[in-house]
C-alpha cells in the first residue's frame, strides 16, 4: 500500500449573488477569480513531508468549470500578506479585496464566500468568513 497525503493547501472562493444579481445571472456570467501576492512556487522536501513557498508573490487566476460559482487553486502553503488580495473581474468590471495575516497550512482546505454585488460605481464584493477544513485529499493507492 502506498498512503498519499496531500502537502499543499486549497483554496475555494465561492460567489454568491449580491445586490444588483440573480443566481442564474451569477452562474451564466464571465467570472474570473485571481488570488494576487501569493506564491506558487515552492520546494518539496519528501523525505520529512514538507513544502516551503519560494519565490515573489504572483496574480494566479482560478480554476472553475462550466457554470460554477465555485473558484478553486492548490497553492504551497504560506502566509496571506497585506497586500495579498482576491481581484473578482466580470464584463461589467473588476473589484477586489484584501484579507492579511492568514495562514494556508498543508493538507487544509479553505472556504470563502464572496457576494458580488452590483453599484453605480461599478462592481462591489464583500468577503465572509474564511471556513477551514481538515480534509487531507490523500488516500491510500494499493
């Protein structure tokens, strides 16, 4: 038997529709989601399990599939800074926030909620709290 474990965090933005959205407008729209500030470069030390971020903070753009709402990237572990912030773009705009001090620990998924809403200036989100999981993702291969 070979156990995996999975060393790097999860991460998922959830939207949900705000002021100014429907659902279904939210579901059929052109969404993206970047993460900008973090790293996405790291060394993996297999021998005691660990993996340490390298290199500068980076913009990554995440993955969802057809129709989603939900926005999902596996990223090395690491602290989220003060600069570090979730940009949401759509046709109609962009808008971003920023949420410092956090820390994306290996094997952990974190769930956000973020509520676009739309204003006359434009495009606005709100953040709620971050959802920690201790789901690993690993499992056993025979």
């Amino acid at each position: 038997n070979l156990k995996l474990t999975n060393l790097m965090s999860r991460i998922c933005v959830n939207l949900q529709a705000g002021e100014g959205f429907s659902n279904s407008e939210l579901s059929e729209g052109h969404f993206t989601v970047t993460l900008c500030g973090l790293q996405r470069v790291c060394s993996v030390d297999l021998a005691n399990g660990t993996v340490v971020a390298a290199g500068n903070g980076e913009d990554i753009q995440l993955y969802t599939s057809a129709s989603s709402r939900k926005f999902e990237a596996f990223l090395p572990p690491q602290k989220w800074q003060d600069h570090t912030s979730i940009v949401v773009a759509w046709e109609g705009g962009s808008c971003q926030v920023h949420d410092g001090g956090r820390m994306f620990e290996s094997g952990k998924k974190y769930d956000i909620n973020v509520t676009v809403s739309r204003k006359q200036n434009g495009l606005e989100i709100g953040m709620g709290s971050w959802q920690e999981t201790e789901e690993d993702y690993g499992g056993i291969v025979n």
